[in-house]
C-alpha cells in the first residue's frame, strides 16, 4: 500500500512540493501561525482540558483539507510532525491515547482516516498506548459543516459509545479540527460513561468559531 501512495505522491514537502521527507520545510514550516500559549486552552464541556495549537487558515488548513475532501493522504504525515512537534504534552496527563473516529461510511469512501496519524504521532511522542477500538459512532446523523453550534450538538447527542472499560484511566482525547467543540463534548460524554477519570483533548487546529464563542 505503502509503494502505491508513494507512486502516486513522491515524498515531497507538501506545501512546495519540493523533494525530500514527508513534512514540511523549514520555509514553509515557517509560515505555520502557532497559537500564543494563552490562547491554546478551549473550554468544552466534559473535558478536563482542551488544547489546540494551530489556527484553521491557509496555508496549513489546505493541506487538511486535501486529506479529508480531496482523496489525498499525503499530507497527513506533515500534519502528523506538526502536531507532536506543537502539542505542550508538559500539560498533559494521560494513560491512553483515544482517537475520535471517522463514521464507518466515510472511512470506506475516504480510505483512510486522517486522525489516526495524528494520534499515531503523539502516541510515539508520549510513549502512551493508543485505543483505536475505544470510541465507536453511532449510525445517523447529519454532516457537521456549515451546522451551527446548537445544532452540531443536537446532531451528537449519543452518536458515540466507548466499548472497552476505562474505570480509573485518563484519557486524551485526539482530533483534528475543534469548531464548536461540539464533537469533543459528546466523544467525553461516551469515555466518562465507559469510566474514565479525566478526559484531556487535544486537535492540531482551532477555528475562528471556538474564537467567537469566548
């Protein structure tokens, strides 16, 4: 599978797309807007802590948007350096790594679930063990773009459920983009039900919506 995504995206920066490792450049790395270390911190119910790192513009929200809309995954390994290379995991306290899943359906069409890197990263980071079977979605529900806040929730309210027990573990939440948090919020809900003791969340990126909220 491996030589067939290199066939069709040689290892390149891709950003420039110039030879070399799959991550960013040093000039495009430099073009990365981090978060001040202030703003990182996002409330979302449920969660004992929400961190993100990276605001959701161009030209880095561009390469997510390839991963998730456009059928390519090659960004996702960038994105995956990024993430580890941002996250303050001197915040961070956690056992288990839990990833939130893409719908059974998307992950068939898309091929491939673009959080799992991310995690992947951070679990090797952190030396933590990932639970890639801990969070599962409920069929149902509509698309989250363009929904409000009120609505994402109503849309999530018990989509998810946590299948193995995690009485007495910490939990870190991974995903992607945090909007509304509206995601994060019912993914908690379903580990504090499966026991978990704390659930820390962490994305790679933070909307202007997450912004307008505060």
């Amino acid at each position: 599978m491996r030589s067939v995504v290199d066939f069709l995206w040689p290892p390149a920066c891709p950003l420039c797309l110039r030879g070399g490792p799959d991550r960013l450049c040093d000039t495009c790395r430099a073009l990365v807007s981090v978060l001040p270390a202030d703003e990182r911190t996002v409330v979302v119910p449920g969660c004992d802590l929400v961190l993100a790192s990276v605001p959701y513009e161009p030209p880095v929200r561009d390469l997510l948007v390839r991963a998730k809309y456009a059928g390519d995954p090659h960004p996702l390994t960038a994105l995956s350096v990024l993430f580890a290379e941002l996250l303050p995991v001197e915040d961070i306290v956690a056992d288990v790594i839990v990833p939130v899943p893409l719908s059974r359906s998307r992950r068939r069409r898309r091929g491939y679930d673009q959080v799992a890197p991310l995690a992947r990263a951070v679990a090797t980071r952190m030396a933590l063990p990932i639970e890639g079977r801990g969070l599962r979605r409920r069929r149902g529900g509509d698309a989250q773009v363009g929904l409000t806040r009120a609505a994402r929730r109503r849309n999530l309210r018990g989509r998810f459920v946590c299948v193995p027990d995690l009485s007495g573990r910490r939990a870190l939440l991974v995903d992607d983009v945090v909007t509304t948090g509206a995601t994060l919020e019912a993914a908690a809900a379903a580990l504090r039900d499966a026991g978990a003791d704390m659930v820390v969340a962490a994305c790679l990126f933070r909307t202007r919506a997450v912004e307008a909220q505060k």
